[in-house]
C-alpha cells in the first residue's frame, strides 16, 4: 500500500508548477518542424602607406548554417530566458508554501513512519494502523491544519497560462568558405638589391561542414529559438561552427632564410581557422520583437570584431512549417 508523504506531494506539486496548460491557438503543434538558417559574413579590406612600407589585405569568410527545430510543449515559465520579476516573486512564494506544507505535515509523517516500522512489509497492517490513525486526528486542530495547508498549497501551485514554445535543434549542417590576400612590402636593407622585402600571403579553402544529429548525440545542438506570447518576441540561439575550418595558406616572399625567427615555409601548407561569430567570442541569445506572425522572422546585425579593422555582419531567419 502507498502512503502519500510530504515529499511526495512535494513532488506532486512542483510537477503541476511546471506542467503546461493547455495550448493556446497561438502555439505550433508539438513536434511542428522549423527551419533556423544564418549567414555570417566577415570581411576586411585596407591599406596602409608611409614612405618606407606598404601594407595592404583584402579578408573574407563565409560560413552559411541551416539549423532543423521541433517545437516542444507550450510552458508558463521560459527556458532561454531569465524569469522577470513576478515570475520570480511566484516561484518563491510557491517554494515557501510547499515548505510550510511539509512541516505542517511532519507529525503525520513521524507517525506514518512510525507504522511502517510496526508493520514491516505487511499491508493489511498498515491499512489498519493508518485508518486508526485517521479516525484519531479527525477534527482535531493538526488534522484541519493539515487539510489547510493542503489547499494553500494546491492553489498556490496552479500553473499560469501557457505563453512560452521552445524549439530544440535536432540536427545542423552548413558550408563555409575562405579568400584572404595579405600584401606588404617592407623597407628592410636585408632584402637586396631593392632594400625593400616583399610578402605574399594567400589564404583560401571551402566545403561542405560536417552535419551534426541529436540522434547521433552530437555535442552542441541545444534549443534554439523561443516564442514568447505576452511580449511578442522571439528569442534565438544561432547555430555556429562547432570546428576550426579547415583552409591552404601560401606565402611566397623575397626575404632571404633566416630572416625570421620563424622560417617562413615553402609552398602550399593545410591550416585551420577558428571562426568568430561574435565580437567577444561567445554566442549568446538575443531577442527580438516579432513582425506579425512568429511563423516567419528574419534579421540582420553588423558586428565589430574586437581588435580587427574588419566587420562581421549576421543574417538570420527562422521559418515555422
């Protein structure tokens, strides 16, 4: 025989908390499928001059990812974003009243256990230990304490109106590409006849990227884009580039060996780019007011890369089948 206890309907109770009410018209089917694309393009160009150097580049790198979400069960509190002040203000009064539940029903729970003690693994003992139990706290002040709390708790429990959908990544694959060309020529008496050394460097690679699946566990794929009902808004995770990009760099030069520190090395050689899809390095969530429906949003933003000339700009959209 099961007897409820404190924990459990503890459990029972932040269970209802975070069970969804039902769906709102507003709200995809669960497991509707959806389509998160970006392109991050960065590019850089410049020249620098004096009498003596010239320096001159010219950087771009594409990478273009398409991200496949299902959405999941409409819920009253988010999941990408921090709850705001009346969401917090409710959790902790409803942590507080299941709390003062608990205490309000440890004598019962003592006794509870107290029987189970006597009884060991026989059942009809229980029953009869617990209905003697029952009889003798019925009417009495615990016994309507208890029943109050039970109630409080009940109503301070009640979910809210579903208003937040997330979607989860469920699989991802991109494409990427590399053009770079670095030119300087360099006022330096070791290169000679002309005093002058000259630099060469050329960076290209592009392909497909290796595809990602939850159902293979791939790290990285998380949720990425969440509705918000009430305010109107979509928040959105982008997908990145989980490896260094692979890409052939060459390097020709007239300085003469030993020149560097480093030698510079002779003829096509395979490298790898990490690729910075933001200023500082991290991918955050942003949110964005929604333009009519949720079904179709789009975007796009311009990014200044920390200590580089150069900028990356950022096109999103996240279409809902």
């Amino acid at each position: 025989m099961h007897i409820p206890s404190p924990c459990w309907l503890l459990a029972l109770g932040l269970t209802t908390l975070w069970s969804p009410a039902r769906a709102a018209d507003a709200f995809a089917p669960v497991g509707a499928n959806a389509v998160l694309s970006v392109e991050y393009l960065y590019e850089s160009a410049g020249k620098k001059q004096d009498k003596n150097d010239l320096r001159e580049w010219h950087f771009k790198r594409r990478v273009s990812l398409v991200a496949d979400l299902v959405s999941q069960s409409p819920t009253p509190l988010p999941t990408m974003q921090a709850f705001d002040a009346a969401q917090t203000s409710k959790l902790s009064k409803q942590a507080g009243q299941m709390q003062k539940m608990a205490a309000d029903m440890a004598p019962m729970t003592a006794e509870v256990g107290k029987i189970m003690a006597k009884c060991g693994g026989d059942e009809k003992c229980v029953e009869r230990e617990i209905m003697k139990m029952g009889a003798a706290m019925a009417g009495t002040p615990g016994a309507d304490a208890m029943l109050k709390s039970g109630k409080e708790t009940a109503e301070a429990v009640q979910p809210g109106a579903s208003r937040y959908q997330l979607w989860y990544a469920i699989a991802q694959k991109g494409s990427y590409a590399i053009d770079e060309t670095a030119h300087s020529v360099l006022a330096d008496p070791i290169c000679q006849p002309t005093l002058h050394c000259t630099r060469n460097e050329v960076r290209k690679g592009s392909g497909d990227l290796s595809p990602l699946s939850a159902t293979k566990k791939d790290v990285g794929l998380f949720y990425a884009a969440e509705v918000d009902t009430a305010k109107n808004t979509l928040t959105v995770t982008l997908p990145v580039p989980l490896s260094p990009l692979p890409y052939t760099e060459t390097i020709t030069t007239n300085e003469p060996d030993g020149a560097r520190d480093t030698p510079t090395p002779k003829g096509p050689r395979s490298k790898q780019m990490v690729f910075r899809t933001s200023a500082d390095g991290n991918n955050k969530p942003f949110t964005v007011a929604l333009k009519g429906g949720w079904h179709t949003q789009s975007g796009e933003k311009v990014v200044r890369v920390k200590g580089d000339s150069g900028k990356l700009t950022v096109r999103w959209r996240f279409q809902a089948q």
